[in-house]
C-alpha cells in the first residue's frame, strides 16, 4: 500500500485511533447502540483475534496503532472494555499497540482509576466518548479528572462531531449528540493549557467550529478518523495540508474502516504533497505520542 505514497517507508504509518477487533468492545460494551450502527451501513458486528488486525495493518504498511479503552458504563449500562485488559494487550504486542484507557467521568471513582491507569498500568493516555458516556467536558464537576490527567502528563483523545452509535433507533437510543460538539472541548483546552488534546474525526456537522479550535488552541490536535478521505469536507482537508499541517493525524477508527481502505482513499482521494502525507501520516503522530 505505501508504494503508492512516495516518501513513505513500510511500516512507518501510525493509526490513532482503534478500537479492539473482538467481543469485548463489539458485542459488550457496543451492546444494541452498536448493532443499531452496524444495521444502519449494512455491516455485521464479526470479530476476530489481534494476530488478524497485525496482519491486516502490516499488509497495509502500517507499524503502530493507538488502541482505546472503553469506559461508558453509567449512561450505556453496557460493561466497559477493562484497562487491565488493554493493558495485556499492549504488553502481548508492545512493539505495535500504544494502549490508552477509558474512565467514566460519571463514576465516583474516576479519579482514582485515571491515576491508576498510568501509574500501574502504564497506559499513555485515556479516551473519551461523550456522546456515550452522556456527559458535558465543559462541566466544572469535571475539572478534577481534567487537571489529573495534565498532572499526570498524558494526552487525552475526546470524540468530535456526530456519533453512529444508536443510529435510526427510537430516541437514538437516549444518546445526545450535543455533547459531540468540540466547542465544549475548547473551554477544557483553555482552562488546562498544559493537557494535550487530540480531537477525533472531523467533528461533522461543526467542522468549522473545530478547525478554528485546533487553530487558536496550541494543545489541541484532530485526527481523520471515522471517515474515508473520499467524504472528508473539503475545507478540512484544505487546512490539513496548509494552516494545521503540523496538527492534523491519521486514524481509522478500526475496525469499522480497514487501513487499507483509508488508505486507499487518501492515496487516490487528497492532492497533498509528500511532506504534508508524512506529516498527516505519521510525523505528526511520533511528536504527539512521543514516540
């Protein structure tokens, strides 16, 4: 796949965003939000084991991957993906998977557990689905979790735009939408300066309001994730090649897009040059990630 992408060695792409292949995320903690999304594009919720998904990014050139807790228990009342469990993960694949948990901003015990995952666990980093989880980052009962995590040093991944998740159910399975909203991550981003942030997807239907936050905000950051290049916005893909070329990453959001997939797209689909590709590709991520 890379040989269509001068400049890009095999191995060398870095995936911001996946989401374990198995029953654990599918079948568990999706529960009916994630069949409802699943029936909604016409897919089936088949899983499959870890050497599969290595296989499957290798063949596509691809050498690392974020791979994300899942903690959406309160709102959901589907059991999380556990941190211990992406934490094993990691450890079985420590050269491919960089392991990021997941609290329940809605738990008492969130606090504890953010600190937990990176002082025990290891973990890098936490994500966070608030159209999911139900919950509002701008809240100041919240500000606790987020000045921990920037004590701890560690990037958090919060979802932008629009969520699948529920899809054309009654009441969208109780799941509100406006919490998708990155305008709400602008106030965390302003209040806590030294918490780095990565935005994922484009942020459908307020591209706008997060191309202007990843602008004015040194510590935020977006991926790709979630949509083939193909149906991107243009203006999204306008500023990732000029104004937030050093800002803007890849991710899939796998297993529901392939890498090979996305790549494809973004091969056959963007006009980039070849500095911007490495950027988008993979340099962006090693300065996040530090890796």
């Amino acid at each position: 796949m890379t040989t269509d992408l001068p400049g890009v060695a095999d191995r060398q792409l870095f995936d911001t965003h996946a989401h374990q292949p198995t029953s654990e995320f599918l079948h568990d903690a999706g529960g009916e939000m994630m069949q409802d999304a699943a029936d909604r594009f016409g897919t089936d919720l088949e899983t499959w084991d870890y050497d599969e998904m290595l296989a499957e990014y290798h063949e596509a050139g691809v050498g690392g991957v974020v791979l994300l807790g899942w903690d959406a228990e309160t709102n959901t009342g589907n059991p999380p993906v556990p941190n211990d469990y992406v934490a094993e993960v990691r450890d079985e694949y420590p050269d491919f998977f960089v392991g990021f948990g997941s609290v329940d901003p809605l738990k008492d015990d969130c606090v504890q557990e953010a600190i937990r995952c990176v002082e025990d666990l290891d973990l890098s980093g936490f994500k966070f689905q608030q159209i999911a989880q139900g919950f509002d980052p701008s809240d100041e009962r919240h500000d606790h979790l987020w000045s921990t995590i920037e004590d701890l040093g560690v990037p958090v991944v919060f979802h932008g735009g629009n969520s699948t998740l529920g899809a054309c159910s009654a009441g969208g399975r109780g799941l509100k939408i406006k919490y998708g909203n990155p305008m709400l991550i602008d106030d965390v981003a302003a209040a806590h300066p030294d918490l780095d942030i990565l935005i994922a997807h484009p942020a459908f239907p307020w591209e706008k309001e997060q191309l202007a936050i990843c602008q004015q905000k040194g510590n935020v950051y977006m991926d790709l994730s979630g949509w083939v290049p193909k149906y991107i916005d243009d203006q999204v893909l306008h500023y990732a090649g000029t104004v937030l070329k050093d800002k803007v990453m890849f991710g899939t959001d796998y297993p529901m897009i392939d890498p090979e997939t996305w790549l494809e797209s973004f091969a056959r689909d963007t006009d980039f040059d070849t500095d911007v590709q490495r950027k988008i590709l993979f340099e962006n991520a090693q300065e996040f990630f530090d890796r």
